[in-house]
C-alpha cells in the first residue's frame, strides 16, 4: 500500500511538474510582447527581442494614444458592440436551443435540420452584405457590427445537448404547479445552465472582440471603428510611412515593432482578464453541452 501510495505521489509531482513547466513556457510569448511594448525601437533594431527591457519607454503607447480620442473611443465601441451582442446572441441561441430540446415541440426535427444546414452552408458574403447594406440599411451604424454575430448554429446545437442532460422530471414538475414555459425556462432552466452559459458567453465575447471583418465592410465612420480594426489600420498607416521614409534614422523614429506589440496588449487586455473570472465554468459546460441523452 505504501509503495502505491508512493508511486500515486510521484506521478503526481510529474504531472504536476509538466504542466507548471508547460503554463510558463506558454506565458513566455505574451511577457515577451509585454516587453517589446515597452522597449525602445533602437534597441529593437539594434538588439533584437528582450524579455527585459534595455530602455523602458512608453513611445508606442504614445504613438497610438496621441493628437486624438481615437482609440479610446474605439475601445468604448468594441466594449459595447461586446456586451450587447454577447447578450443578444445568448438570449437567442438558448431559447431556440431549449425549444429544438423539447420533444413535445412539433417539427422540432425539422427546425433542428435548418439549424444543422446553417452550419453547413451559409448566403455567402455578397447576399449577406445586400441583406445588411442595402435591404436593412444598416451601414454605417453599431447594428451593422453586431447584427452578423446574433446566432451560431454551432453554440445553439451544443447548448441544445446541455439542455437534454438536465432532467425532464423538473420541467414536468413546474407545468404541474401551473408554471408557463418561458416562466419555467427562466427561472429553472436558466440557473441549471449556468455553465453552458458563462462558456458559450465567453467564446462569442471573444469572437465580438477580435472580430474586424465587418467592421471593414460596413463601417466607414471612423468613430464608429471597433478596436480591432483601427489598431489595423493603425499599423497598416506605420507600414506606409515607414515605406516612404527617406532616411534611416527617420524610419527607426517612427514605432514599427514596439506598436505592434503595444497594439497586441491593447486588444488582449480584457480579454485575458475575463478568463480567470469564468474558468471554473469551462470544463463542465463543454462536457455537458458534448453529452447527447
């Protein structure tokens, strides 16, 4: 017994070991990005990357925060275009998941067909930007930004399996006591599906936040630019200048790497911060939302 127990401590120390080592080596890049943000762009040219600073200096930042409230407001932008669409979609794709759930729904099979061609095939971009552009006259605004991110047919089908994993015996139980089904889906549903909730919430928050692809097609309001994308364009503007800069010395003023790096911990900041926050509901939502009863 002794020599098991031995034996489970030591494969446990490895274990352990091995991913403490792997969690560092995994954090290595992003100190490094941290790092080279905060650097000065000669020591860059001249000395390459530094997971210390030679020269702390905030010129990047500065580069990209000066003359204007540009991307302060495009930060104000992306954080609600985030919450609202984060919301929406949850909204939507759980009541339309509950319901393809239920097997007392008529043509539950058929919906659930719709909503697997979805995922196979989608319009395309060009119906889909007549539908935004010029059929619901959204350019130009936040609705354009939010509206193609209101459903993912992928979340609806793993939220629908959570959905079946929790016992019928409840919800029979609420219609007994008289309760209505958005009564019974909101005040019991809901609360059980916390998990499915916290970890589809944060994939499609993710996916709100790094996303400028719609931006670029709808948006040309510069006010109305998400972060993404204005730290794009940000650096596509350092490249033209840099290309058409006559002297060396003149180039290196001018923050190339350092922004790039400064524009990387700009649009991770808060999404690496939330992380920790719904981790513990990682796991068990995506384990259950895999189980089909």
């Amino acid at each position: 017994m002794k020599t098991n127990h031995r034996n489970k401590r030591l494969s446990s120390y490895v274990i352990h070991s091995f991913f403490m080592v792997y969690c560092i080596l995994a954090m290595v890049p992003l100190i490094l990005i941290l790092a080279i943000s905060f650097s000065n762009e000669n020591d860059i040219f001249q000395n390459g990357y530094k997971l210390i600073p030679q020269h702390f200096n905030l010129n990047a930042y500065a580069y990209l925060f000066t003359g204007n409230k540009t991307v302060i407001n495009a930060y104000v932008v992306t954080i609600v275009v985030t919450i609202i669409g984060t919301g929406i979609h949850l909204i939507i794709s759980s009541m339309l998941a509950y319901a393809i759930s239920r097997n007392e729904l008529k043509y539950r099979n058929q919906i659930s067909f719709a909503v697997m061609f979805c995922l196979l095939f989608s319009g395309g971009l060009v119906p889909t930007y007549i539908l935004i552009a010029r059929t619901l006259h959204m350019r130009n605004s936040i609705a354009a930004i939010i509206f193609p991110s209101l459903l993912s047919a992928v979340y609806v089908l793993i939220m629908r399996n959570f959905f079946k994993t929790l016992p019928d015996a409840m919800v029979e139980s609420a219609r007994i006591d008289g309760s209505g089904e958005f009564n019974t889906f909101l005040k019991i549903i809901v609360p059980l599906s916390t998990p499915a909730f916290a970890t589809i919430g944060l994939f499609v928050s993710v996916y709100i936040w790094n996303d400028w692809y719609n931006c670029a097609l709808y948006i040309d309001d510069v006010r109305k630019f998400t972060l993404q994308y204005l730290l794009q364009t940000i650096m596509n503007n350092i490249a033209y200048l840099q290309g058409n800069t006559m002297t060396a010395g003149a180039a290196a003023a001018i923050p190339n790497e350092t922004a790039r790096m400064a524009t990387c911990v700009l649009a991770l900041g808060p999404i690496v911060f939330t992380y920790p926050l719904l981790q513990k509901y990682f796991v068990k939502g995506l384990t259950l939302g895999a189980v089909k009863s």
